[in-house]
C-alpha cells in the first residue's frame, strides 16, 4: 500500500472516530465543533477524490503515524476540538 492510500485509510478511521464523538456531544459542544467537522470531511471527500495527486509521495510516515493517532485523542470536546483542527491541518498539505 503506497502512502497516500495508507494515509486516506488512516483519516477515514481518525474521522469515523472524532465524528462519533463529534455526534455523541451536546448541541453546545456541537456549535463549537459543527465548522472544523464539516471542513474535516469535506477535506477527507477531497483526498479520497485526489487519489492521484502529485505530491502524494510527500505523504511521509510521519503524516501517518500522526493521522493514526489522532482517534486515540478522543476523550471530550476539547479533544474532539483539537484533533478537529490537527485532522484539517495535515489534510490540507494534501488537498490544499
């Protein structure tokens, strides 16, 4: 499995963990969290659509190891809120 596929198998795993947790709290939590949720799957969608983008060998381990451990983070809203932001961070070297 080259990079960018172990990467996008990775953010899927990663947001099927935030987006419960995301889906789990309550409606304030959810205000809070409802712009960096939205951005983080529509980046997600993005990736999975740029399957063959060009700086996909730029996709090191390091991006990967830190997408896998980002579903560990998850414990309350300020955790979901801050693996929110990492999850669109390092998507956005990718999809831009």
């Amino acid at each position: 499995m080259n990079n960018l596929d172990e990467l996008i198998r990775a953010a899927k795993n990663s947001f099927v963990e935030i987006d419960a947790a995301y889906q789990a709290a309550d409606i304030n939590e959810k205000l809070v969290m409802a712009e960096s949720r939205n951005k983080a799957a529509d980046q997600l969608m993005t990736l999975q659509a740029k399957r063959l983008i060009q700086n996909a060998s730029a996709i090191t381990d390091a991006d990967i190891i830190e997408m896998k451990a980002l579903k560990d983070r998850i414990d309350d809203a300020a955790q979901i809120q801050a693996a929110l932001l990492q999850f669109v961070g390092l998507l956005v070297k990718f999809v831009g």
